[in-house]
C-alpha cells in the first residue's frame, strides 16, 4: 500500500518501526501518535500473535482478535495524550477497509475522550 503511513516489523525484542511515503507529510503530533500506534503493537506482541493464527487466517475468530488489537493499539496512543491526533490521521489517510480493521467510529470511541465521543454522536 502506497499510502501506508507506517507499519512494525521484526519479533520479539529485534522489532523495528517502518515509516511509509506519507510519514513525511504529517505534523509533528501526528508522527508521535503513529509511531506510539505501532509501539503499542509491539508492546502487545501482536505481530507474534498473528503469525500462530496464520493457519486460521480467514477465520471470524481471528478477525475479531486483529480488530481487537487495532483498538488496543488505538487506546495506547490515547493513553500518551495523543488519540485525536491518530484519529485526524486515520480520517486523512486510512485506506484500512474490512474485517481486520476497526471502523473510524469504533477507533473514536476509543481514541477521544468520553465527553467529546457523545457530543460528535448527538
């Protein structure tokens, strides 16, 4: 994907963070909630995770989990002060479609305080 803004690689303690094309044009906010996105993967050992699924691959059950680990690294970023900084990249650049993938409204809920989720859905 030519889009992709950034992307982890590597097991266990040998990962490294990948900057694509697009990591050049965000703000400095913006890189730090990508790159604190991707240190929540690797933190959460979630790569590993998704190479023993792999003979399940296809499988609802591990859609749900990889989904599940897209919100988990969401709610690290929010945890650092930097959810709606992910969510403004998200909206710009996130070609992320399917099962494996949160919606935008499902990685708000996560990203964005409480109060501000309920003010954009009234």
């Amino acid at each position: 994907n030519t889009e992709q803004v950034a992307h982890a690689v590597g097991l266990f303690h040998r990962k490294r963070r990948v900057a694509g094309p697009v990591w050049w044009s965000l703000r400095t906010r913006e890189r730090h909630a990508v790159l604190l996105h991707e240190v929540g993967h690797c933190r959460h050992h979630h790569f590993e995770l998704r190479l023993l699924w792999l003979p399940l691959f296809w499988t609802r059950f591990v859609q749900r989990i990889a989904r599940r680990q897209e919100l988990q690294a969401d709610a690290f970023v929010a945890e650092q002060g930097y959810g709606a900084d992910l969510l403004a990249v998200l909206r710009r650049f996130s070609t992320e479609q399917g099962e494996f993938y949160p919606s935008l409204a499902e990685r708000a809920a996560v990203l964005l305080p409480k109060e501000i989720v309920h003010a954009v859905a009234a």
